[in-house]
C-alpha cells in the first residue's frame, strides 16, 4: 500500500470513529429527553445569550471596561461566538460580522487582506504594509500571510473600527482585529475536540489544558491538527493540445503524475504554550510561545469567471511570441463555480529547475511561523502601572503554483520570511482626581525578504550563456529577483484623560513616528537577456531587468498622529461620543512582481546613451522615485452611541463616520507582465453609518441586527491609470464612452484617466440578521440553534473596468448544539454557507491572457461539520 493510500486510510478510520461517537451520543441523549422533559422544568438557557455590549468586558483602550462603556466603535466575538460556527479561520469573519472582510491571496497579493469599513491594502505588492493591524496576543502584524493561520483556544476577538492611533503597536489607519488566546487561571480544567466537515473529508483535533502548577505559576498546553483529505474546488485541468509550454517539438502537455484533483487539501498543525508568572500582587508576567505550519496543495483559490469571447468561449494564453493560443479545456458559462485550472509543469520543468528542492513535485502553499509574546505588568503603587509587551515572530511563506490559470506557462516558487522584533512601554495612572494619563513608546525592527524564480514566457531550456550565471543553466525560468528589506520603526505616544463632570470625560493623545526602510533589490537572472541578443534586438526592447541588475533604495517617513474623544455618560447604561482621529500607513518600497528595464533619462524622458552608443542603465537614485511610494494619511470624525435598555432586553450601537485619506496606496495590475503598480491616490473619502441591536424576545431567544452602509469615493485622483484595453478599439471590453476618458499623463507615464469623484471598493450595503434560541431540554441538557444570514450588495468596478465589480451574494449559517448543563460532553452540527451561494470576492483580468479575461478569487462553499467537546 502507498504511502498516500495508507495517509487516506488512517483519515477515513479518524473520520468514521468521529461520526459514529457523534451520532452515538447524539442518539442517546434524544432517547433519553422525553422522560427528562416531562419530569423537570426546562434548565435555564445556555450562557451565550446573556453576553451582549452591556456585559462584555473589552481592552480596546488597553484597560478592561465594559463594551458598553468604551468610547470607540467595536466588535466583539467570545469564546461562545467563536465557536457557533466553528470559526477556524479568521476568513470566516467576513460572514459573521458586517464591516469586516478578510481575504487569502497568492502572489503579489502577499498571502491575503484585511479589509474593514471598505478600507484595505489596495497597493497588491509585497513591500506594502496592511492598513489593517491584526493582532495576536499584543504583537501587530502587517502581513497578509497571517490570514493562513487558524482559530484555535481563543478567549475573544475584538475588531476596533476606524484609527486606531494609540493603542496597538503600529499606527492602524483603517483598523485592528485583535485575537487574545485564553490563559490558565487556579483551577485544573480543559478541553478536546474531534471535528469533521463533509465536503473537503477534513477530521480535526483541538484540544487546550490549564495546569495550576502552584500559587504563583500556572500553565497552558493548546493545540490543534487539520488533516483534510479532500477540498473545496475541483481542478479540471487535463492534458492540452496546441502550443507547448516550453519551446520544443511537443504539442500535447502531459499530465503530471503527481496532479491534483481537488484543492486545498490543507495540513496544519498549531500549538501554543502560555505560563503566568504571579510572584506578587504588584507584579505579573504572561510567556506565550505559539507556533504554526499549514501546507495545502496550491496557492489561492483564483479562477477563470469570464472569457473575452464571451459565454461560450475560452480564455487564452498569451505567450508574448506566438500570440494568442486558446484554452480548449475550459469553457466561460457565465456562472461561478468552485473550480480552478492549475495544470501541473512538466516533470522536465520540476527536473531542471535549479531553485527547487527534492520534494516539490507538485503545486503547494506552505507557511510557517514561530511567535513568542511576553507582557509584564508593574503596579508601581495604587496610583500607577508600567506594562511592557514584547514579542519575536519568525517566518517563511513558500509557494510553487502557476498564475494564468491556463497552459501552466506563469509558474513560480516563490515566497517571503523574515523575522520581527517588537517592544512596548506604557506607564498609565488610575489617581483619585480628575485627571489622568498614559504614555508609551514602541520600537520595531524587521527582516524580511522575497524570492522569485518565475517562469512567464515560454522559452524552453536556458542554454549556458556569458550574461548569467550557469547555475541557470537548462531551467525554464525566465528571470529570478530576489529582494531584502530592513525596517525600523519607532514611536512614541501619550494620553490625557480628563472627567469634567461625573458623567462626561474628555481624552486626547498623539503618536509621534519614524519609519525608516532600506531594501536591495537584485535580478540575479533574465533569460530574455540572451534571447534578445540572438535576434537581434536592442537591449531597450527587454522588458524586465538584466541579470545582475542591483538597486538599493530607501524610504524615511515621519508622521504625527492626533485623537481626541469626549464622551458623556447620559445614563449609566447609554454612552454617547464624538471622536477626532488621525492615523497613518507608512510610506514603502516596492518588491513588484517584476522588476523593470530602466534606463537614465534627461529632461524631456528620452533615455540617455554613451559615446559608444549603449544606453546607459539607471542608478539607484535613480530608480528610488519609480519604485518606493508615500504614506497615506487619514483624518477625520465619528459620532456614536451606545445604550442598553429595558434591563438589558434591548442593547445596541450607532455610529456615524467620515474619514479623509490622502496618498491613498493603490495598485492597478498589467496582464502582459502580471505585475502590480503601486499609485498614490491624491486623496479619498470613506463615510457612512454601522448599526448593531441586539434583543431577547424571550429568555430563551436572542435576536440580533447588524448594518452597514459605506461610501468610498475618490476626491481627487486625476492620473489614475488605465485599464487594460480602454482605448482599443478592438478589445472585448472597448466602450466608446470609456475610451473618451482614457487620456495621455502628463509626466508620459502612460495612459491615464481622472478618477476624482468616482466610487470605488467593494458591497457598499452589508447586512446580518440572526438569532439564537437556547432552551432547556430537561435538568441535564440544553439545546442551542443559531442561524445568521449575511448580505452584500454589488460591488463597484476597478477603475471602471467592465466585468470587474463582485456581484452580489447572500451568506447562510447556522448550527445546532446540544450540551450538558453540569456535564463534559457538547455535540454540534454546523453548516457555514448553507444555500451554497457560489461568489468571488475579488475580480482581476487574467495574468498574460486576452483583454476581457477575468479570473475571481472564490469564496467557500456549503461545509457541513459535526463536532464532539469533552471539558473538564
């Protein structure tokens, strides 16, 4: 028996042991209710519904205070919520909570983003930060990679909506999702965990352990295992007719033996342990060494929605050479479906592919990432606390896919890691008086670089040739950039608390920051290099940099960030506010897909050639201005309300909010080079309104209500750039009417148009409606049934690029739980995307196809998950 086959075995034996222990005491509590139920009043409901805004405790001001209480607009989801539908994923919030969207990506998207209130990393290029911070256990992340890592033993997740200027690390100008794991207390308990969702054959194991070891030390052991065996999305991908892959005699690509059939087919592994450290009432200490690896069996989950042909057609490769060639094994129907196409490279192109190792024999995604966090607090003395939180994240992200979706001819290992270290100090006082403070400083410095050896063009073997080093020798790669980033970041920051009267507190603080970035940027190979001499061409023709090709840029950015809030207490149960806030994204250095050919130029943009004729290449000043870009800057007001009424019957929030951005980072995608260029938007403007209700009809029925409405708007934006096709009359996307605003830039960069007052972003309308009904179903056993529906609106177009706005979808959840009142076990059924709504949550022309060929990024389909809990 193979090794996969006995892999597939032991899953389906896990899987069958799950099933039936489920069904089992599924079984055996239903036969015992009906005596139960007639013999003992319903037990009171289950502890999820009572924990609204008027009794969650929140640190989004970095001390513990009521929800209710908190002068800032918030989302919180406890251990309870978490669990109702089985969040494993922090992708899953984007149908749970309205205002918040968090995607995984490939490529230049660098590994994913993180979207709240319509704003997210709009510039797809791995030397852009994340407007949104993501928090773990009090280290901010910046990196889209972090989506791949999974939920598990976590106490609460809070989204802070808006700036966050002086509380999470980094300055966070669209927001913070922050993710505290649970800590040991006094008592010996815990937990585990079996799970199976259906439709991807995906067993799982949790399970988290509170040891008090005496009075002053007490630890944690957590975990969790994903061994899916299946996946979401189908690969179609078969062997193909027509142009080879790689420059030869061949006409049909074979099959890879090691292709395929579904995809993710996730493995992951994740652990954490945590130790609190309380030798004394005035000191405490929280360790947590937290660490993590997923593999699945690709990168993305992108695929081809809309042909240039249209519905009938078939989308196309471009091979830069040999012009269009059409895909004939797949077919554009006008629907979405949840399958992709990654045709496998040959096993000559695994062979000879010298930035290989010995085990990547097919398509993978694999990150990994170690994460060790420590805060101290100090209470000085009854007036006064010092807390200090560092932390160390190391990691490395990797992935060998193909990026058009088609023939297999974009093909890449690429990938980025690094390491980070981050300390925080902050001094707050609690004095009996009026007034009171907290100031701080923050201090980072991070390493992280980029890998790329990429196939784009289909040039066969590379043969041995003076402009490259003969490591390259026999590869199908066409260039190879690498890139090394150092950053260094520092700030400090203070807050003044004022309580003019009993009911109303004024606080305002500011943020002072340096960011300094240096990165070197090599093309250690071009195989076009060679392939341009042989015919004959000017070195200008070659598109992407020569080999050996060096640039060392840098960025410095400073920034001043002010808030202030005054908030009034009308009731001790209704909070109303009014905020200033201001907060920044830090200017970057790009490390774009490729790097480009450039060449000095004079005054009037002509490129500029020695007394022999050649053209002299770009230094690294240079370059500095064509591949580093500003910071964006946001300022701007929110007005809110908080209340609980009727004796906690009725709770809710309102807020109001209008936000400016200046230099807003965009990126705007070219096909031909599948390369991302990083713009700075003149300014933008996001406002609008959020709402959340929450009610208990009865004692036993919870009913909740959340809205958003979003209005994102370019204010100035008059050389936005292109796309692809607008002025080509014989492109499939060609509309007259859009071609009349496809103009020349001004500074010869290219075509352009002005965007200033045109909307952008993604559903400017989200809603969730959703109740939960416990009830007792006699002294032992409580049952709970949730349902959430989750609606977007359509989208708007990408620089209105026809085809290019994410249509409309509806999302349906629900579960159904039965627990022991005073007992271990819990069992669940869940179901996440119930009417299996087929959507994308992006859309992008198609990487070196025909203009009009569109590919989307899929969302997740119907998964069915049963689940069995033993506490203790």
């Amino acid at each position: 028996m193979t090794k996969r086959a006995t892999e597939h075995k032991r899953a389906r034996r896990l899987a069958g042991r799950v099933l039936t222990g489920t069904a089992g005491a599924l079984l055996l509590t239903s036969a015992s209710l009906p005596a139960g139920a007639q013999d003992a009043p319903p037990a009171p409901p289950a502890p999820e519904a009572r924990r609204t805004i008027d009794t969650v405790m929140v640190s989004a001001r970095k001390t513990e205070e009521r929800a209710i209480d908190t002068p800032v607009a918030l989302a919180v989801m406890d251990e309870a919520q978490i669990q109702r539908y089985n969040t494993t994923d922090i992708t899953q919030l984007t149908s749970q909570l309205p205002g918040v969207e968090v995607n995984k990506a490939s490529g230049g998207g660098a590994g994913g983003n993180f979207i709240i209130r319509g704003i997210g990393r709009q510039a797809s290029d791995y030397g852009a930060d994340q407007p949104v911070a993501f928090v773990l256990d009090g280290f901010s992340f910046t990196r889209g990679h972090m989506s791949s890592v999974g939920f598990f033993d976590v106490e609460n997740v809070q989204v802070l909506k808006g700036p966050q200027t002086l509380f999470f690390g980094k300055n966070s100008p669209a927001g913070v999702i922050a993710v505290t794991s649970v800590s040991p207390d006094d008592e010996f308990e815990g937990f585990a965990r079996v799970s199976y969702e259906f439709r991807a054959e995906d067993p799982s194991l949790e399970f988290g352990v509170s040891i008090p070891v005496n009075e002053k030390l007490a630890i944690r052991v957590a975990g969790r295992g994903q061994f899916m065996q299946g996946g979401y999305y189908k690969n179609t991908s078969s062997d193909l007719v027509g142009l080879p892959r790689n420059l030869g005699l061949e006409t049909t690509y074979p099959t890879n033996p090691n292709q395929f059939t579904e995809t993710p087919k996730t493995k992951q592994f994740v652990g954490r342990l945590t130790a609190v450290f309380t030798p004394s009432d005035s000191f405490d200490a929280t360790l947590k060494i937290f660490g993590a690896d997923s593999r699945d069996n690709d990168a993305g989950a992108a695929a081809v929605i809309a042909c240039a042909d249209g519905i009938g057609g078939s989308p196309y490769q471009n091979t830069g050479f040999f012009g269009l060639v059409k895909d004939p094994t797949q077919v554009c129907d006008g629907k979405i479906r949840w399958r992709r196409h990654s045709t496998q490279p040959t096993e000559e192109w695994l062979a000879t592919n010298p930035t290989l190792d010995d085990n990547d024999t097919h398509y993978f995604n694999h990150f990994r990432n170690f994460l060790t966090t420590l805060e101290m607090n100090w209470r000085i003395n009854d007036d006064l606390e010092l807390t200090s939180v560092s932390g160390y994240w190391d990691y490395k992200q990797r992935e060998l896919t193909q990026y058009d979706y088609t023939y297999g001819v974009v093909a890449s290992k690429q990938g980025e890691g690094g390491h980070s270290f981050t300390s925080e100090l902050r001094l707050r006082s609690d004095y009996d008086g009026p007034v009171n403070f907290m100031i701080g400083g923050f201090y980072e410095d991070m390493f992280r670089d980029l890998n790329a050896p990429v196939q784009i063009f289909p040039l066969g073997p590379a043969p041995s040739s003076p402009f490259y080093d003969s490591f390259y020798d026999g590869s199908f790669l066409t260039y190879h950039q690498y890139w090394k980033n150092n950053i260094t970041s520092w700030s400090i920051f203070a807050e003044m608390r004022w309580d003019i009267t009993d009911t109303l507190e004024l606080s305002g603080g500011v943020r002072y920051t340096e960011d300094e970035r240096k990165a070197n940027g090599k093309q250690l190979f071009n195989r076009l290099d060679q392939f341009f001499g042989l015919l004959g061409l000017p070195e200008t023709a070659n598109p992407f940099a020569h080999s050996g090709t060096e640039y060392n840029l840098n960025r410095r950015f400073t920034n001043t960030s002010p808030q202030a809030t005054l908030s009034w207490k009308a009731t001790p149960d209704i909070l109303l506010y009014a905020s200033y806030k201001t907060g920044y994204q830090a200017a970057g250095i790009s490390n774009p897909g490729t790097i480009g050919n450039f060449y000095s130029k004079d005054q009037n943009g002509a490129i500029r050639y020695d007394v022999n004729g050649n053209p002299i290449r770009a230094t690294s000043e240079e370059v500095n201005p064509i591949l580093t870009f500003d910071g964006s800057t946001v300022k701007g007001f929110e007005l809110g309300v908080k209340g609980s009424f009727f004796d906690g019957i009725l709770t809710g929030d309102l807020a109001l909010y209008r936000m400016k951005y200046s230099d807003l980072q965009v990126a705007v995608f070219n096909p031909v080079t599948t390369n991302f260029t990083v713009q700075n938007a003149a300014a933008a403007v996001n406002k609008g309104v959020e709402a959340n209700l929450y009610m208990y009809a009865t004692d036993e029925l919870q009913l909740r209500l959340s809205a958003q409405y979003n209005d994102l708007k370019y204010v100035s934006f008059p050389e936005a750039q292109c796309y692809a096709g607008q002025a080509d009359p014989s492109a499939s996307n060609y509309r007259p009417e859009l071609a009349a605003l496809c103009g020349f830039s001004s500074s010869g960069t290219g075509r352009v148009q002005d965007m200033s007052g045109e909307n952008y972003g993604g559903a400017p309308f989200q809603i969730n409606a959703g109740f939960t009904y416990d009830i007792g179903l006699s002294n032992d056993w409580n049952l709970s049934l949730s349902g959430d529906v989750n609606h977007r609106t359509k989208g708007r177009e990408t620089i209105r690029q026809p085809g290019t706005a994410v249509g409309a979808r509806t999302i349906i959840n629900a579960s159904l739980r039965v627990s022991q009142v005073d007992g271990p076990w819990e069992f669940a059924l869940m179901c996440s995307n119930c009417a299996n709504e087929r959507y994308v949550y992006s859309i992008q022309d198609k990487p070196l196809g025909k203009t009009g060929d569109l590919t989307g990024q899929l969302g997740l389909p119907r998964l069915v998950t049963i689940q069995s809990t033993y506490r203790w």
